[in-house]
C-alpha cells in the first residue's frame, strides 16, 4: 500500500508544515484536515495550495471532514450542506479525489437501525448530489464510540449499498474498527471497490469503555489487531493507501517531522510484517 499522513496526527502544526512534513518523510499522500485548510485559505489562495501540493511531490487523499451529518436540525442541516458545497468546490480544484464526512449522534428519543438507516441514507444521497458537481466523492466513516448512530462496518457498509451512489464509499478506521466491535468477517464481506480510506493506528490496552481517541497509538505500538486487518484486506484485494491518523495529544508536542518520519516508519513495519505472514 502507498501510504498517507492524515492532518489530525500533527493537529497543531499548520497545512504547509503537513506538507513539508509528509514529503519529508516518505508520505505519497495527504488527508486536509478541514481546519486547517480554512486557516491556510485566509491568507493563501486555493491555487496556492495546488502549487504546493506539486511542490512537495504529493497527491491530496482526502479532505476531513464534515461531522455529524445525520439526525440535525434543519439549520444545523443547512450549514452542512453549506460545508459540503464549500470543500467540494476546493476539492475539485486541488485534484483531492474525496471529503470525509461522519455520521450524527443517537437523538436523545433513540433511533432504531431502520431509522437510522433511512436518515443515513437520505442525508447522504443529498450530499452525494452537491459533491457530484463537482466530480467529488463522499467517504462515509463509522465510529465506535457509543453515542454514534453508526458504529459498525456492517452497518456502514449496508447504509453505503443502500445509497447506492457511484461517488459515496466506507472509510475504515482501525482503531474505530476495534472499539465498536467489528469483525474481520466484516471486512471479507466488502466489495473493495467501496473502500474509499483506510486510517491506520493503534492503541492503548484499556477497556473498550474506557477507550477515547487520545488513546491511540502509532501502528505497531499497540494491541488493535492490525496484521487481521490488513491480511483480510489482501484477501478482498484492497491495497491502495494507508493513512495514519491519531488524535494523540503528546504526539502534537513532537516535532512534526519528526513525528511523520516516526509515522511513516512504524506504519511500513506493520505492513510489511504483515505481508510476510501472508507469504510464509
């Protein structure tokens, strides 16, 4: 797999320091994180930001994200439609294939799998219309924390089918994978052509109840079972890009660079240990 670094993993340096930081250290790719992005376009042009995508030898992967997208008030509702027509339109222009978006919290009245389908699936044909005019694909990504309405791969992967929109895919993100109890059997029932990211990372070995994303980790450096994952991908076919992503809080206190080098060469560690299982 090519391998990304995703704009959460340094979260306090700013969009040129990510690009600096991912050349540097070996990245093919880069997830925006939204922020940012808008931060680097107050003083910078979209144009600007394409140059130095060039400069630095590497390709956007996606932009994250817009948040909670489902189960919102009609205002709420709008502003994200707001976003979604925002990001799209610089998506296109910088060549960035897909937006990150992620589902809303459980209503405080509840919602049953069939609502939450129905809701997940209206929600995302809207917002798959507003990116398709701009030749932008949606990328739809479960969390396993318990106040999501989607917290599993199944349950993702039914809503996305159920779409059934030919610029809408699943984003797996291992460590969201592990705490909401998705299964590798999950994974062996996907059509590869609908996984759109992968974000890779590891964690601490605390409970699942206890589990929040300052607790993750570098691949490699924790107990989420990452060779599984990353076998059951080879066996569906998938391997295009890896993306680390970790909202790891003494991580942002590190050097950026250093830190996507440190990034960079666990991930190439994990995948390659894993791939020599598969050979052996």
């Amino acid at each position: 797999m090519k391998l990304a670094l995703n704009g959460a993993t340094t979260m306090r340096a700013d969009l040129t320091t990510d690009l600096r930081a991912a050349e540097e250290a070996g990245f093919d790719y880069l997830e925006i994180w939204a922020s940012k992005l808008r931060e680097f376009l107050k003083s910078n042009s979209v144009s600007n930001l394409k140059e130095l995508f060039a400069r630095h030898n590497l390709q956007p992967l996606s932009i994250n994200s817009i948040e909670h997208i489902t189960f919102r008030s009609a205002e709420d509702y709008e502003a994200i439609k707001n976003q979604c027509r925002e990001l799209s339109e610089i998506a296109s222009a910088i060549g960035c294939p897909s937006i990150v978006v992620v589902p809303g919290r459980i209503p405080a009245n509840g919602a049953t799998r069939t609502e939450v389908i129905d809701e997940s699936v209206r929600v995302l044909n809207e917002l798959c219309d507003i990116a398709a005019q701009h030749d932008v694909s949606l990328a739809f990504e479960f969390l396993g924390q318990t106040d999501c309405t989607v917290q599993t791969l199944d349950l993702a992967d039914e809503i996305v089918r159920s779409t059934n929109r030919r610029n809408l895919g699943l984003v797996i993100d291992s460590f969201h994978f592990y705490a909401g109890g998705s299964t590798i059997e999950m994974i062996e029932a996907l059509d590869p052509s609908l996984l759109t990211v992968f974000h890779i990372n590891d964690s601490e070995d605390r409970p699942l109840d206890e589990l929040d994303d300052s607790h993750r980790l570098l691949p490699g450096l924790g107990i989420l079972p990452l060779r599984q994952i990353i076998q059951a991908f080879n066996r569906i076919g998938y391997d295009r890009v890896a993306s680390v992503e970790i909202f790891r809080p003494e991580y942002w206190e590190m050097d950026p660079i250093a830190l996507a080098r440190d990034a960079h060469a666990a991930t190439k560690s994990v995948l390659s240990e894993a791939s020599q299982s598969i050979s052996a």
